[in-house]
C-alpha cells in the first residue's frame, strides 16, 4: 500500500523510519510508548528524506487502536492528516478489524468526519488494555472514540 500525492508517499512504516517518527512524536508532544512494538502497524508520509507525518494502528484481537497521528510543523494544513487516518481505516479493513478506537487530547472535533464517535471510557473493549496507550501513557482525561467497520 504506497499512495502518492505530489512528490509524498505515504507507505508502511520501516525499522529505519522509528527514530524519524520518535522525534516527531516528541516534536508532537505525543507518547512514543508501544511504538517499537507496533511500528508494523505505523504508515508513514515521506517526501524525500523528509518524514512528513505518521499514524499508527495497534492491533488487539478483532479491534485495533489508531493512534500518534502527527504531522510535522510546516506540512499542516494540505490535508497530510487525513490521508494517513485514511490509510490506517484501510488497513483495518484489509485486517478485517470490526472497529477502531483511539484516545484524544486535543481532536475529538476532527476524527467525526472518518466515522469516529465520543464514547465512556467504559466502553474501551477490555482487550485494548493491553495498549500502553491505555496503561498510562495517554492521560486518562483523554476522551476515546470508536469507527464501527
């Protein structure tokens, strides 16, 4: 799964992609933890040598988490974004996943134009407890939503 769009790419995450995608995670302020575990999940948007943005998807069982969706300061605004949350639903499809969760701080108003609604923490399958996401790494303050797909 490579797409284009310009001279970006955005394809599957490589080992050699991790330190690239913990700086921006840093850069970000969002959690690295788990990304060693689930960097086969991650797609990345490269133009160049440039890594440009990523988006992660960890999976659990029949569910899977979206998660460390960034995009690097002076690539915002061109729709980098919603092209890699796009890549990930696609993936979850092809894995044949029956929903998507994620946790936010701060974009609980951009997720709902892929689908994503706000749901009670309570609702979090017990199975995505297994997410460092989950076991601290995200506050818990952080508001959760689910994609049925």
């Amino acid at each position: 799964m490579t797409a284009t769009s310009g001279r970006v790419a955005i394809r599957p995450a490589i080992s050699g992609d991790r330190e690239a995608i913990e700086r921006l995670l840093d850069e970000r302020r969002l959690p690295p933890a788990g990304l060693q575990a689930h960097l086969g999940g991650f797609v990345v948007a490269r133009e160049g040598g440039s890594l440009l943005g990523c988006a992660g998807l960890e999976r659990y069982g029949e569910v899977g988490l979206l998660r460390s969706v960034a995009v690097a300061e002076g690539a915002e605004g061109h729709g980098l974004g919603a092209e890699l949350v796009k890549a990930v639903i696609e993936r979850a499809r092809t894995l044949r996943l029956r929903q998507l969760y994620l946790l936010t701080m701060s974009a609980s108003g951009y997720f709902p134009r892929f689908g994503f609604e706000t749901i009670a923490r309570e609702a979090l399958p017990s199975s995505l407890a297994a997410s460092e996401q989950l076991q601290g790494a995200c506050p818990a303050s952080a508001v959760p939503m689910r994609l049925t797909l």
